[in-house]
C-alpha cells in the first residue's frame, strides 16, 4: 500500500535525510521525499499497519533533522 | 515571503546593524566578547541549537554542525590570540544565514510559480435544482449528473454536451492557444476553459477519474522518481561531509605536527587551525544539493506547461540522451482518419459517382464507408437504396435509383467480370461499376498530419540519428508515407506483437547510451510504450490507457511537441550538469586555496553563498521552454 503524506522541512539534504531515514524504519517497502512539492511517498511493506509505521518513521525523521515535521 | 523567512530576514538585519555599530564601539578583553556575542547568538543559535540536538541524535556531520565548529573554533582563536576580531566569526553566520534565506525563498517562489502554471484544478461544478445554480465540490459530482458551465469557468469533469455551443480553450492542457469549438454531442475534457457561451454536460467519469485529476497527479507526483544525477548527489552529500571534516581535522593537526617533529619549526598551531576552520566554512554542499533538484523540478513544470507531461526526473534524463525515435503510423505521424482524396476515369460526373458510392455503402459502419459518407457531406436518403449485398473481403452491390451499382476492390471487379483500371495512387482503392460497366475509382487514405514532416526535420535537428515508422499497414502505403517525411527506415505489415518484437531488435543493434523512444497514440501501443527505453503517447487527452503505459505525455497530438519535449529535456539536464560542474569545481578550488592559506574565512563564505546563488538561479531557468 502506498500513501502520501504532506512534509514541512527547510533544505534539500535534510529531506534526503529524511528519506533515507524513512527507508530505514521497519515497515516501509519504500519511500520518497519529494523536496521540491514538500510530500513523502510511503509503500508499506505487507502486514504492518501504516500508522503505527508512520509514528515510527516521524520518531526516526526527527532524529536526523529536528526541524522537519511529517502530517499524518 | 512566509513567517519563518520574515522572522529570519529581521535577524539578518538586525545582527547586520548591531556588527556596524560595534565596529565604532571602544571595548577591550571579555567586555568586547561578551558585546559581540549577541550578534553572533541572534544571528547563529538556532544553528548552535541544531548543531547541539545532532550530536545528541549521533547525527554529528551536518551543516550546522560544520558553521558551528567553523564560527566558534574562530572566536575561541580570537580570544586565544588575544586579538579580539570576532567580526570574521559572525560575518561568517551572518552570510551563511542569507544563503539558507535566498535559497528557502528562491525554492519557494519557484514552487508558487509551477503551482501556478499548473492551476487547473476546478474549485467547483454548477448543479441545476429547480431553476438555480448551486456550486458544488466536484468530488461529490455523480457519473452521469448534467452539470452547467458559464463562459469564464472551468470544465471540472470529463463529459458529454447535451445543451450549448462556445469555443474551449486548451491551453492550460495542451500549450496550444487555438482554442476549440464545442457543440451538443461533443465531448469535453476537464481543465479546459469556457470562453463564449453557456455549456451543460452530462458527465462521463467521477471527478477523480477525470482528466484533469490525472494529470495534476502526474505533475504532483513527477519529481518523486528520481534521476540518476539526483541519486548521485544525494549519495555524493553522504560521503561529502564525513570526508571534508576528516580533511580539516588532518589540516589542523598534521602540518603542525610535522613543522614541530620533523622540520624543527614552531608548530604555528593557530595558522593551521585557522585554514582548517575556513576548509569547514567553504564546503558546505547546499549548492550542489539544492540546485539539481530544483532544475529538475522547473524543467518538469515548464514542460507541462508547454503540454508534455514528464512522468519524473529519471525520464526526463532518458529523453535527453535520445538517438533513435520510433513511430507508430496512424495516429502519430497520420490523421488516422480516412478520407477521399482522389477520383479517377470517372464516367459521370464525380459528385453522382460518390452520391452512388456513398448510398451503396451507407448499410455499412466500415471506416471507408464512414469516409466515403463524409465526403459526399450531404444526408443520405436510404430508401434510394435496395437489395444490398456485403461480400466480406470484397465490398459491396446495390440497387440505387433502380441502377444496379458494385463498390469494391479489384477483386469484386474480377468477381462480377468487369474490367477495370488499376490506380497508381497510393491508399484504398475502390472501384465502382453502374450498370455492370466501369465507372471509375474513388482513392481513399489517411492523411499526412500537416507538421509531421517538419518534426521530423526538427528531431533530426535536435540531434536524433535515427528514425523509425512501424506500421501495420500495407508496404506501398507505408513507403510512400516515409519517403514523403523523411523517415529512415519503414517496417510495415506488422501485427501489434511484431511491433514489440522490431523494437527489441532496434534496441538490440543500438549502443548503449543511444536510448529508443517509441511514440505512439497509446491506444494499441501500450506494450510498445513500456518496452522502448521511453514511451511517449500523443494526443492522449482522455486517454487513460496512454497516461498509464507512457513515460511522457503529449497532451495534444502535434508530433511537432515529440522535439520540443526532447529539448526542454535536454536543456534541463544541460542546467543539471553545468550545475554539477560549477558548484563541484568552484568547491574544489575553494577548499585548494584554503588548505594551501590563499583564501580566508570571507571568501569562503562568500565563494559558498554565491556558487549557491547561482546554481539556483542557473536551475530557475530550466523553467523557461517557451522558445526552444
């Protein structure tokens, strides 16, 4: 299943490092930050439920770049 | 200019006016650090906090934590030397400040911008109940509800028109200003505009479903799929950082180290911490990191705004290094509409051989019969007609104002004993006998779109090297349609599955970084589209089927837009690379001069803000395609 979500972050690298940090969280397939329209595409791997996956991934995004905010 | 930036943009200003008025200010020793931390601590501590929150987070290599260490070890050398300029260290902050404001606001106005080049989202659709307009969410509008479009106003939702007649205009859909004419019976497509009368059409399709929700979706979602030159900076940027800090640190401890070991030298440690202090100032990536894809972002909205839909950034690479261009016939390069162009050894008059032709066949929904219809233009009385007879294969015989009259192929001519002459036209040929005599031929074919031969002078001009024309059609027809374009070579006769099988082989025989486009009007072709290295389909509104199986969309179906897509694209990865280079080669200068002492901690915050303000500048143009 694929979903996507609004973002709010200030500068390219840190949505690179967002991406690469929702890669990272147990339950995403795949994802992409797209920088330039401010959106996260999430694939959620089989069998996990999205929004817990996604708290997870906020959790891991904030960590990597405090000033980035996701909107579930 | 949102809050964030006006907030950051009073900082700027006023840490700016405080470092003025303190160049005047007479103070020495710990009063002098403590007036000129204020500054420094307005302009720089959300970068201190940020810096402070990725050394607890373990995400130590940042930039922040690079302006950090860069601004501080600066004035801690200040103070160590004892000569209290801390003006370096907050010039530092405060320009590297502006930097990330220019760029926020750059990436902003641009994002305004391409949102308004795609404003094409319908707010609401008119319903009729009881005489009165109510506006309603066109999300909520059912399939098949008569909804009202006043002149000025978007056409929310795909539909038929039951009642009106206006001109439409396509512009925002297709980039082409000729606006249409619309009547009862036409159907319409969502995101074009109602310029002259009063339209109502029943709707054909759920407002998600509809023309312009695809493509708003396809635009919104392009940049998500990225190119390779993406893929490369981002993976670039991750060992970046890492490797310039491991170089500064080895610049401020092992010159020194070997000046004191191995030279018997004073170590001159504050030098050597100074320039590699300055090596963190200037190798900030956000050049680099922010430049490509905001180039590929405007190149992927100034070509929707021109009517090609790029599906993402990695197509947009594909289709700038095209060298082969492969076409489907009908419907690309062709009409794909049947039509009388010739009538030849005629024994009456022309106009009662096609009145003859056109009633013979009017039993008939074949498009030749369509076309043959068309051209006699007027009403056909049917009851002038009797005793029709289909021979499959062959054509067709009739009683038509008592006259017995044959239309057919040859073959229908050999059947019925009747000699005939053979056309040197190229198309569908049929012959016509009244009376059990030859009456002459009407020649049928499709019709040359009128800017086919010119875009195919204009691919070659964009450096294409090859073209290619599969078609299903017969080879005389096929051959003289190439040698009349100009196309390379020609494979006819083929079936759908033969055309997957050409391609391969094509694909097979070219180098390795030639790619193959195929171009196709995406109705039958969608196995075509996927296998070629791009697929392009044209004249795809409304088109669903075309919008799925192609990279790139022509939303009208001008092939003349096939080159133009293949030059905004190579404009935009020209813009990506000249990017790369510049903001990669200046960085490497930079970093060169620092380490050997050439340049201090100013140009290096100078030589990083500009690079970055000229690469993004440089990428903003990427949104210009009008003139290519």
């Amino acid at each position: 299943m694929k979903k996507t979500y609004k973002i709010e972050v200030d500068c390219a690298n840190c949505a690179n490092k967002m991406e690469e940090a929702a890669r990272k969280t147990a339950g995403v397939a795949a994802a992409t930050v797209n920088f330039m329209t401010l959106k996260m595409i999430v694939e959620f791997a089989e069998g996990h439920d999205p929004k817990a996956v996604m708290e997870q991934v906020r959790k891991n995004c904030k960590k990597v770049e405090d000033d980035c905010e996701i909107y579930l | 200019m949102n809050k964030k930036q006006k907030i950051m943009l009073a900082r700027i200003l006023a840490a700016a006016a405080l470092l003025l008025i303190l160049g005047f200010v007479p103070a020495d020793g710990w009063l002098r650090l403590g007036l000129y931390l204020v500054p420094y601590l307005i302009i720089g501590y959300d970068i201190l906090l940020k810096a402070a929150k990725g050394i607890r987070n373990r995400q130590v290599f940042d930039e922040n934590f690079l302006m950090a260490v860069a601004t501080i070890g600066a004035i801690a050398l200040a103070l160590a030397e004892g000569s209290g300029d801390y003006t370096e260290a907050i010039a530092v902050m405060l320009f590297y400040q502006i930097g990330e404001w220019f760029q926020s606001y750059a990436v902003g106005k641009s994002r305004r911008n391409i949102s308004e080049l795609m404003d094409i989202r319908p707010d609401y659709a008119n319903i009729e109940t009881d005489g009165r307009l109510t506006q309603v969410d066109p999300d909520e509008v059912a399939v098949g509800t008569v909804i009202v479009v006043q002149p000025g106003e978007k056409v929310p939702i795909d539909g038929v028109v039951v009642e009106g007649t206006s001109t439409l205009n396509t512009a925002a859909l297709t980039g082409e200003s000729l606006p249409r004419d619309a009547g009862a019976g036409d159907e319409v497509i969502s995101g074009c505009i109602n310029m002259t009368g009063l339209l109502k059409i029943r709707t054909t399709k759920e407002f998600g479903e509809s023309t312009v929700s695809k493509i708003l979706d396809l635009v919104e979602n392009a940049s998500s799929r990225k190119s390779r030159s993406e893929d490369f900076i981002s993976k670039f940027a991750r060992i970046y950082t890492p490797a310039v800090c491991g170089s500064a640190l080895v610049l401020a401890v092992l010159p020194p180290l070997v000046r004191m070991l191995g030279m018997d030298l004073s170590p001159d440690w504050s030098t050597w911490i100074y320039r590699a202090l300055t090596f963190l100032v200037a190798s900030c990536p956000c050049a680099l990191v922010i430049s490509i894809p905001l180039s590929f972002f405007a190149g992927i909205g100034g070509a929707s705004k021109a009517g090609v839909l790029v599906k993402g950034s990695n197509y947009l690479e594909t289709l700038s290094q095209t060298k082969i261009v492969v076409f489907d016939k009908t419907g690309t390069l062709t009409q794909g509409v049947f039509e009388v162009c010739g009538i030849h050894h005629s024994e009456m008059e022309n106009e009662k051989l096609l009145e003859y032709a056109a009633l013979a066949e009017s039993a008939s929904s074949h498009p030749i019969s369509k076309s043959l219809q068309r051209a006699y233009g007027k009403e056909l009385d049917r009851s002038r007609v009797s005793g029709i007879q289909e021979i499959s294969g062959n054509g067709v015989t009739a009683v038509v104002d008592g006259h017995t009259v044959a239309a057919g192929n040859d073959k229908l001519m050999d059947r019925l004993g009747i000699p005939y002459i053979p056309c040197r036209s190229v198309g569908t040929i049929i012959h016509m006998a009244v009376d059990g005599d030859y009456a002459g031929h009407i020649v049928i074919s499709d019709v040359v779109k009128p800017h086919s031969k010119q875009a195919i002078q204009a691919l070659r001009s964009a450096g294409v090297r090859q073209t290619v024309m599969l078609t299903g059609d017969a080879s005389k027809v096929a051959d003289h349609v190439a040698a009349e374009l100009g196309i390379d070579q020609v494979y006819s006769q083929l079936l759908p599955a033969d055309k997957v099988e050409k391609v391969e082989e094509l694909l097979k025989h070219k180098p390795e970084k030639a790619k193959l486009a195929f171009v196709g009007d995406g109705i039958n072709d969608a196995p075509v589209l996927r296998r070629a290295d791009i697929g392009i389909a044209m004249g795809a509104m409304g088109s669903d089927a075309a919008i799925e199986a192609a990279d790139v969309v022509l939303m009208d179906d001008d092939p003349l837009k096939i080159a133009k897509a293949i030059k905004i694209s190579r404009k935009c990865l020209g813009i990506v690379y000249q990017n790369i280079v510049f903001a990669i080669g200046i960085k490497l200068i930079c970093l060169l001069l620092v380490a050997v002492g050439l340049a201090n901690m100013w140009l290096a915050i100078f030589a990083d803000v500009g690079v970055m303000i000229l690469a993004v500048l440089n990428a903003i143009r990427a949104l210009f395609v009008r003139n290519l």
